[in-house]
C-alpha cells in the first residue's frame, strides 16, 4: 500500500480531473466563456498532473533517477490517461463528448511540464 501514498497528489489530483470532465456541461455555466477556454482548462489541468508526476517520481527516487526515464515513463502514463479521459467523456457522458482537440490540448499540456522537467530539473551535487 506503500505506492499510492508515494503519489498521492497525482492521484487526487487525477481524481479532480475526471470529476471536472464528466461532469455534465450544462453545470459549468458558471465557468468563464471566452473561446478556447476549455483547450486552455485541458492544457492546464495535464500541465499541474503531470508536474505533480515529476514531482512525486524525484522525491519517490531520493533525486538519484535517470532523466529521460523518468520523461518517458511520465509521458506515457499521462498520454494514456488523457485517451481515457476523452474514451470516458465519449461514453460516460451523456452531455460531453470526445475531441480531438482536446487530446491535442492535453498533450501539449504534458509536453508543456516535460520540457520544463527537462531543462529545470538538476542533480543535487554531493
């Protein structure tokens, strides 16, 4: 039971993620409403879970990891779960539905905190 505790701001924060993207759209009519709101809510949301991912997976490692596994593993988990996010607004949502814009804005969210894992993330020196 040791794992999910040593990822659990990435998982509540997952947890977060798909209420806010199930939920039916009708509810969100307090939301601001300028165009491209919800491209810039998806980028968003997978830039802060894929950060807390980073995050977790430097501390969980005691800071000795190698980089560029720690971006592949990262970009995979999160890449699946953005697909299942937009599977699970295509078939679990009555009033949602599945774009592939969103994917992109998903992504490039991803992309967003990997590039700045990638060139902000330094090795304690001993």
């Amino acid at each position: 039971m040791e794992y999910p505790q040593q990822y659990i701001w990435s998982l509540l924060w997952g947890i977060v993620m798909l209420i806010l993207l199930l939920m039916p759209s009708g509810s969100m009519d307090q939301a601001p409403s300028f165009p491209g709101f919800d491209k810039l809510a998806h980028t968003g949301t997978f830039f802060v879970l894929t950060t807390l991912l980073y995050r977790e997976y430097i501390i969980k490692h005691q800071h000795s990891i190698k980089k560029w596994i720690a971006v592949v593993k990262v970009m995979v988990c999160t890449v699946i779960f953005a697909g299942m996010t937009e599977l699970a607004q295509r078939y679990l949502s009555p009033s949602r539905t599945a774009d592939q814009w969103d994917i992109f804005a998903d992504v490039l969210g991803i992309a967003l905190a990997s590039f700045s894992f990638i060139f902000l993330f330094k090795k304690p020196t001993s």
